[in-house]
C-alpha cells in the first residue's frame, strides 16, 4: 500500500475513533440520566427506564467493539501490516477499505467467515 493511502485511512481511523469515543461519553450521560429516574417512576415507567438502559448497553458495547477494531487497524498502520487479511495474507483491496476502514479480512475470507457463523 502506498503511503498517501495509508495516511488516508489513518486519518479516517482517527476521525471515527473521535465521533465513537463521544457517542461512548454522550451514552454514559444518558445512562446516568435513566439511573436517576428509576427510582422515582411507576412499574411502567421503571419498565421502560429498563427498555432504554438495555438499549444504551447494547448501542455502547457495539460502539466499544467498533472503536476496538478501529484501535487495532491503526496498530496494523503502525506495524505495516495494515490493507492484508489475517486469514490468507492478500492484499484487501482499497475500495473495501475505504468502505470499512478497520476490515480485517478480504471479501472472500470474510464471506467464509460469515457463512460459517450461521
């Protein structure tokens, strides 16, 4: 991979680890928010508090895995090992990338991946 990519793809990394990493810290904020109000609430509102704290929990865990893949991609950069899948060694190609900057896998592996997961 050349270089002006590579610089491309860090500089995409950083910015989603930035818009993840306030998503993660406006979640916390509403987290904090439902706490409060469980303890004031009827069943049903103390029901729906529950609803919204699972929602959050689910949001932020999927937001911490992201921000984990992305953290890793940008190791990968670091160590030149970034744009090659960690199954079979070829090369990624840019378009996937672009598309998701913090793959780890070429379509193929993932494809196999995916289909072995169902």
């Amino acid at each position: 991979m050349d270089q002006e990519f590579l610089d491309k793809m860090k500089d995409k990394l950083l910015e989603q680890r930035r818009t993840l990493l306030q998503s993660l810290s406006e979640q916390s904020e509403d987290m904090r928010n439902l706490v409060k109000t469980v303890d004031s609430g009827d069943e049903a509102d103390v029901a729906a508090d529950v609803i919204d704290r699972q929602l959050l929990t689910s949001l932020g865990t999927q937001d911490a895995n992201r921000l984990k893949q992305i953290d890793n991609a940008i190791d990968r950069i670091n160590q030149n090992k970034y744009g090659r899948c960690v199954l079979c060694g070829q090369e990624i190609p840019k378009e996937r990338l672009e598309v998701l900057p913090y793959a780890l896998m070429c379509i193929s592996c993932a494809s196999a991946e995916e289909r072995r997961n169902r």
